[in-house]
C-alpha cells in the first residue's frame, strides 16, 4: 500500500488482494436542488490494462487551500485534489463533486453578490475555480455543472476576485476581474533563452500577478508583480485592496471598484525585520493586519495615506506620529503583538472589524481585541491551524487544521458544530523509522490508520469519509511538543471484530521507554471498540514488529525485534 504525499492527496490505495471486489455505484449524483438527502461520493473504478483487479484511490487532502461558503452560507465548497467537494454545513455530508481540472485545484471563489436582486439570485449558486493545469473554470455548484473555461498557460496558485467590475456597452452584464498567482518564467529568462543563453533551473520560473478578464477570456495588461515563488493573494471585503507577504515586505495594491481599469492600479510596500506569512485587511478602515514566522503580529493603521488618495499629507508626519512605521514606508502607526511561539499561518478580522483573529501551530484561534490588545483563545483543536474563513451566514465559519480536518464553527463562542474530515496523516518524525502501520477491516472496507493524536481513525475507502475515531492514549495532544509517544502498529482480524494496537513511550532523561499491547473488542458497529486487555513490555526490551490474528480462534501472535514470538489466547499472554 502506498500513501503518495503530492500536495492534492494523502490517499492510501488498498490492495486488491485484501479487499473485496466490490463494484460502486457510478451515476454522478443528481443536482443540490432536486434531493434533500445525499449520499456518499461515487467513487471511480480504474483497471490497469494488464490486471482485471479494481483499484479505488480516496483520501484527498482538505485543507491544501483555503475553503469557500456558498452566498447562502448552506454550502462549503473544499479543494480536494483535482476536484471541488461541496459539503452541507448543516450535516457536514459530501453532497456534489465538481470535476473538470486536470491539475490539483488551488482556488475556489463563489461570485461575489452583485448590486441587482436578480443578478444576484441568478449567480447564487455559481463558483470560480483555479488549478496546476493552467485553467480557471467556472461552475454552476448546484448541478455540478461546468459553465465554461479561462486558458492561463501557467500553474495557477492563489486566486482571488474582487467585488468589482466593468460594465459593458453591449449587455447588462457585468464582467469580474481575476487576480492569479501564478508559476511562469521570469522576464529575464524570457530574454535570456531568446538570446540563447543558458538559464540556471533555478532562476527560470518566478511567481507572477496577473489580471484577468473572466467575460473576455484573457490577461489584461503587464503581470503586477514578479516574485521569487508564486505568493498567496489576499483580498479586502471591499475589494479595494488586495496584497501579498512577500520576504521581509507587504505589497498592497490599490483597486479602482468603479469602472476598473488597471492602469488606475497603485502599489505601496510596507517593511519589516523578519519574514512576513500572512496577512488580513480590515473590513472597513484602512488598517491592515500581518503576521511573521517568528509568531508577532504587526498592525498598520492609516497605511497608503500618501500615495492611495494623491496627496502628501502623510510624508509631512513627524516621526512621532508614525509610530513603528519603519522608514518611508506609507502608513499613520504601526503595533507589535506577540503570543504565537512560532509562525502565524492565519489572521482573519472579525465581521465589525472589532477583534482579529489568528491562528498557528498552537492549534489555538486567539481573539484579539483590536483597540486594547487584550486577548482570549479557543481551547486547543488537536493540530496546527492553516486557515479561517467566515461565511454570508454571520453565525457560522471554519477553520482548517494540519490533521486534514476542516471544523464548522458556531460564532462568536467557536464551538465546533460539524467536522469534514480527510484520511489524517500519521505522526511525522524523522527519529522514527517509518514502516506500513495501518490496519485493513476486508469485511467492512475500513482502513486503520494511526495519528499524531494518538487516535485510531477508521476510513471508509469506497465512500471516502471518515467512520470513527477510537482514542488509544488518554493523553492531550500538544502540537507544539516534543515527540515523547506513538502508535507503531495496529492490525485487525479478518472479520473486523478485533483490534490490537502497540503504543511505545521513548525514553525521557533518566526513565526508560515503554511498549505497550492492547486487544480492543468491536462495538455495536463497525469502526467502534473498547478495550478489553493491556499487557506491558510483552517481549521485554523488544519492540513489536508485527501482530496477526488468527483467522478462526480468539488467537494472537506478535513477533520482536529481538527474534521471538509470543502467543495470546483468549488475550491472556501465554508466553
């Protein structure tokens, strides 16, 4: 079995001689509006043209890009590989795919509302999408239908659209403006291989901002800005201004919204001491909000005073009204905060742009009082955090963690109401040597897969969703810890109704370490257990290399690295 760690995908493909040939449905499932309930994904079949074994490959990453909620706030539409998932908010259920990329989806952007009701209601259910293999695809989310498609000719990684547009003289259409981020060969090696000279590989492709017309299909102008790696575009709820952490700088550009015309587009950068991450624009003042690698986050008020509205007012500022502003840069004062203990992944202001929100490898979301600095925190989510997305509907949003889990949040007390969970990634640690630690239920089409938080996770791999958890260790996860503890092993019976697991405790200064072996009975269903025996150090100082079960008999054998074996009947170690 084979886990691929490509940035769409963390899937795990079961053998075919372990599973049985099961055949899934494979009807596309009908639009959103035409079924209350919806089942699980479809999943596709592929025969290799040498085998007459099925293969199915699930387990898709869920947080490789931020999510987006539908204009209603009924829908949340994830990036999960070369498709689009679209999961009810209010069930946590996988209701519709969109597939049409040919690349790992990096962007999805529902419509912004437009001015007229009837526009509005007509685009309710529309979507933008942006990937690897160069397109910009745009969808009606709600019949999972592809409406058309935009040529980029590069790998597209950030997209944002901005509530603007330009009328035009022919319709009452409306026509949106994508800004990309894109991977495509710099100026130079452009100029350098025209001249045929030869171009190191590592100077050959460069991040690039470009601008679309999504009505006309094409790039307009010159890109905005040429950057070492393709950087994450952030937007302002206005769609006024748009920016990137690039290095040690924040670049903000300036958008005409009325009749947009992109030579009208102005740029300032503002500086720092340590490498930028992220970045968030408040919802109504020109204030803006970045965070660094070192966990601070600054915020700058009043910035683009002087070049954003064409006068000089701001550069006439003495020094003591710009406080923290480094330089010349372009902004009224500047505030230093600081509790993350490493870099900020996320900031998000709030709705009324009183607190802001961010969000690390703590696994904590601290609210930040905006005016005073006070702060108070959502307990731990057992991972580090990636992104924070609100939604039209003010009393839900979700965050996206590490373990590939996306939470469905009720606002303002953060607590999570639904989960939309991937297949979770095992504990990474280069001191661990890595072996194939995951258990299969034949029976049941489950797969066991160990997790950093010291959990069994149960994976239904034809309908690709989650089906349990059970946790092994009652030990809080700290994300931020040393690795002291992990599961190396868990095997299933061939019916599915028994479980061992092997957790082993690394040696801590003067204590030495700990392998433990624990039998687990099924539940009421498949995917739950409780345990029934722990048995301690089974084979001494030796650690456990592999466990089968007997296919008929309450019988268990368990071989070590030290060269024995050990067999248990009935779960009581018989030596």
């Amino acid at each position: 079995q084979k886990q691929p760690s490509l940035p769409g995908g963390c899937g795990l493909s079961p053998n075919p001689k372990t599973l049985p040939l099961l055949s899934p449905p494979s009807r596309r499932p009908p639009p959103l509006a035409s079924r209350p309930h919806f089942p699980a994904r479809p999943r596709t079949l592929a025969k290799p043209a040498a085998a007459a074994a099925a293969m199915i490959t699930g387990g898709q990453s869920y947080v490789s890009a931020p999510p987006a909620f539908s204009a209603d706030g009924r829908f949340l539409l994830v990036c999960s590989g070369r498709s689009v998932s679209v999961f009810s908010t209010s069930t946590g259920m996988l209701v519709s795919e969109l597939e049409g990329h040919e690349g790992d989806v990096t962007a999805v952007v529902v419509v912004p509302p437009q001015s007229s009701a009837a526009a509005a209601a007509k685009l309710a259910t529309h979507c933008w999408t942006a990937g690897l293999d160069g397109f910009l695809i745009y969808w009606d989310f709600a019949t999972a239908e592809l409406v058309r498609k935009v040529k980029v000719d590069a790998p597209v990684h950030s997209m944002v659209i901005p509530n603007i547009s330009k009328k035009l003289k022919v319709t009452e259409v409306y026509a949106p403006f994508a800004f990309v981020s894109v991977e495509a060969l710099s100026n130079k090696a452009i100029q350098d291989k025209a001249k045929g000279k030869p171009v190191a590989k590592k100077k050959e492709l460069w991040g690039q901002l470009r601008i679309y017309d999504l009505w006309k299909g094409c790039q307009v102008g010159s890109e905005l800005a040429q950057t070492r790696k393709p950087e994450k575009i952030v937007v302002s709820c206005s769609g006024e201004f748009l920016g990137i952490a690039n290095k040690r700088h924040l670049y903000i550009w300036s958008i005409p919204t009325k009749d947009f015309n992109h030579d009208n587009i102005r740029k300032i950068k503002l500086g720092h001491t340590k490498k930028l991450s992220t970045l968030a624009f408040h919802p109504s003042e020109r204030i803006v909000a970045g965070g660094d690698a070192t966990g601070r986050i600054l915020i700058w008020r009043g910035f683009g005073k002087a070049k954003f509205s064409g006068t000089h007012c701001a550069k006439s500022q003495v020094d003591e009204e710009r406080d923290g502003v480094r330089g010349k840069d372009d902004a009224g004062t500047c505030t230093t905060w600081h509790w993350h203990s490493s870099g900020v992944n996320f900031l998000k202001f709030s709705s009324d742009g009183a607190y802001l929100l961010s969000g690390g490898m703590e696994g904590v979301i601290v609210v930040w009082q905006l005016d005073t600095g006070k702060r108070r925190y959502k307990p731990r989510l057992g991972s580090p955090l990636l992104f924070f997305v609100d939604s039209p509907d003010s009393s839900i949003s979700c965050v996206s963690c590490t373990n590939n889990q996306v939470h469905l949040l009720n606002m303002p007390n953060m607590e999570v109401l639904k989960t939309v969970s991937g297949i979770k990634m095992p504990i990474a640690s280069g001191d661990l040597s890595r072996r194939d630690v995951c258990g299969f239920d034949s029976t049941n089409g489950l797969v066991a897969i160990p997790t950093q938080d010291y959990c069994i996770q149960f994976y239904n791999l034809f309908e690709n969703t989650e089906v349990s958890e059970v946790q092994v260790c009652e030990r809080n996860f700290q994300p931020v810890d040393d690795i002291t503890m992990y599961i190396s092993l868990v095997s299933l019976s061939i019916g599915g109704n028994l479980m061992c697991t092997v957790e082993v405790k690394l040696p801590e200064e003067e204590l030495g370490g700990l392998v433990t072996l624990k039998f687990w009975n099924q539940g009421s269903r498949a995917g739950q257990f409780h345990l029934s025996t722990v048995i301690y150090e089974p084979h001494s100082d030796a650690g456990i290399s592999a466990v089968a079960f007997h296919p008929g008999k309450n019988m268990a054998v368990s071989s070590s690295f030290g060269c024995n074996f050990k067999v248990c009947m009935s779960y009581q170690l018989c030596g």
